[in-house]
C-alpha cells in the first residue's frame, strides 16, 4: 500500500534537524483571488452560497487549506480567526458546525461535523509548520486530540470516524453506529499524526480503505453518503440510499492521498460517471441516475481519475477556474492543486 500526503510543506527529518522544502502555491493567486471574492466574507467566514448562505466548520476548514495552497497567510488568518472566535464554542475542543447569517444566535447547531474538525486541524498543522506559527500548531494538536478522543470509535472489529459526536452512535440509533465515508480525509491522517502521535492515524488509513473498497452498494457497485456500521456495512436507515454529493468526494480525496489501485478508482470512475462526462447521483438501489452534475468542479473529479490512471490531460473547461457556487468551486480548486502539486503533466 502507497500513501503519499498530498501537501506542499513536507517535512525531511534529519539528525533531528527540521529542513523545509520548496515553498511555492499550488493554487494560483488568480484563481485564489477569484474564489475569495466570492465565498470569502469581510468577517473570515466562507459563506455556502448553495445551503441558505450559511457558513459550517466544512467551509472553513476547505478555505483554510486553499489559503493555506495559495500560500496566503493573511488570508488564512482572516478565515482563522472567524473560525475561532464563532465556532469553537464547545467544551470538547471541537467546532460547532453550523452558522447562520439570519439567526440569534448564529450557530443553530451545536453539534461537530468531523470533517470540518479534521480539515481544520489539518489546515493549522500545515500552516503552522510552514509559517512558523506555535498557536496554530498548539491548537492543531489540541483539535486532533479531541477528534481522537470523541469522535474516534472502535465497534464491531473497526475503527470508525463518527459523523459527529451526538446522533450516530450504536447508543443513538438502532442502526448505529452510522458513518459517513467521505469523511475519512486520508491526505491529513499522517499530519494530525506529527501533531497528535498516535496508531490510530494510521489505523483509520488502513482500515477506511478497506471498508471503501468493500462498498459496492447496488448494480453500479458504489458508496453510499451514509453508511450503518452495526452488522455488516450498508445504507443507513433514515438517509436515502445515494452515491450522492458526500460521497462523490471519496475519489478526490483517495487521489489526493496518492491512492493508487486500478481497480478502486476505475470503478468509481465508471460508476459515477454519465455519457457525457458529468457527474452522477446515484440511487444504489437501481443504479438509476437521480441527477447529473455538469459542473466543472464536479466534473474535474473524473478528470483527475484519468490522469492518475492513464496521464490524460485535462481539458480546458478543468484547467480554467471560475468560480461557480462553494461546493463544486471548491472541489475544483483542491482537484487542480493536486495536479500541479502531483501531475504536471496531465495540465
């Protein structure tokens, strides 16, 4: 098994000295100006122009790590210190996950969101490393710890990420413990891991992937966006049984992560994709098409699986950022930072 950590910063520990590698930003200034002009508020948060203008610890963490691949500290700051002061309001050291501009007060949910918690810390530990920052290293270790320690579960054999720390549990559902695959964002495990020594990075690697490979829900054989873990691994009750807009990040995230198995990734890539080269929504049940996502944020995703499998170039409508809503622009930054940082050849 190949994992390489998809980051600009790397460390090379040698006699104990720490040497840094060529710095240079992977997400253009342009694009990155493009994108902070439209999802960046003046007050730091990243607003989801596609859910009610909310904002969410997911969106923060997202641009974190594009102000961190654009290598833009003031950027970062700014986006950093919304996150602090609005969000981690929770006892446990994990952020709140919902914001609202309309509401008082404006997190109308408490309760974590374990991505956003993972890309956060992820963001701060990379950041930290590279700028020389202590805070933002002490409170990335401080944020891996509490993600260990709440939202890091062994049940039935498995080492399990839960969605959040209230409602997914074997205690809180009947098919609990219910998980959700996309959030097993491999690229930061070895980071969270310098900043929060402990085998169980490395265990929720070894074992997503393996539960990743094993979801082959329906004719298409793919993940479900949420998945009960009480018995054997299958589409959560409650949820509709969809390779939906969760899990269309899987491949993105296995790619970043330098995962690199024919098999897997071919499959996904047949599964979600449409004639035209659009994304798909899946129902499992059938394997029918709900909806097919035309955007080029959506749509790079398979343009990255064709260049990991095959060095296929892509296309101009990839290549060219322009930022459309957050979600779909913002899988399209983290796809083309990836392929300047470890495809050049298929730009």
């Amino acid at each position: 098994m190949k994992w390489l950590v998809a980051f600009v910063f790397l460390l090379a520990i040698s006699g104990g000295a720490v040497q840094a590698q060529e710095v240079r930003a992977v997400v253009s200034e342009d694009a990155w100006t493009q994108y902070k002009a439209r999802f960046l508020d003046p007050s730091g948060r990243i607003v989801d122009d596609g859910n009610d203008n909310i904002s969410h610890s997911e969106g923060q963490g997202y641009g974190l790590l594009l102000a961190f691949l654009a290598d833009n500290p003031a950027d970062f700051e700014q986006i950093w210190s919304f996150t602090r002061r609005e969000l981690l309001l929770r006892d446990d050291g994990l952020a709140a996950w919902k914001w609202s501009p309309v509401d008082t007060p404006h997190v109308v949910d408490i309760n974590n969101a374990t991505d956003g918690d993972i890309l956060i810390a992820y963001a701060l530990a990379l950041a930290g490393e590279r700028w020389g920052r202590s805070d933002y290293l002490s409170t990335a270790s401080a944020m891996a710890k509490a993600i260990l320690d709440n939202a890091v579960v062994e049940y039935g054999g498995r080492t399990l990420l839960t969605p959040g720390v209230s409602g997914f549990s074997a205690s809180d559902r009947a098919d609990g413990p219910v998980i959700n695959p996309s959030y097993w964002i491999f690229e930061a495990f070895p980071v969270l891991n310098r900043v929060a020594p402990s085998p169980k990075w490395q265990t929720l690697s070894e074992e997503g992937e393996a539960m990743i490979e094993g979801l082959q829900f329906g004719p298409r054989k793919m993940p479900a966006d949420w998945v009960s873990a009480r018995t054997m691994l299958k589409p959560a009750a409650g949820f509709p049984a969809h390779f939906g807009y969760n899990a269309l990040r899987i491949p993105l995230y296995l790619a970043r992560a330098g995962y690199t198995d024919r098999e897997l990734l071919s499959r996904l890539a047949d599964g979600m994709g449409t004639p035209d080269g659009a994304i798909a929504i899946i129902d499992l049940d059938g394997g029918t098409v709900i909806k097919a996502l035309d955007d080029p944020g959506y749509r790079i995703v398979n343009h990255i699986l064709a260049c990991v499998l095959d060095g296929a170039k892509l296309p101009d409508t990839a290549r060219l950022f322009s930022p459309t809503q957050y979600y779909p622009s913002t899988l399209h930054l983290l796809g083309l930072s990836f392929v300047e940082q470890n495809h050049p050849e298929c730009l």
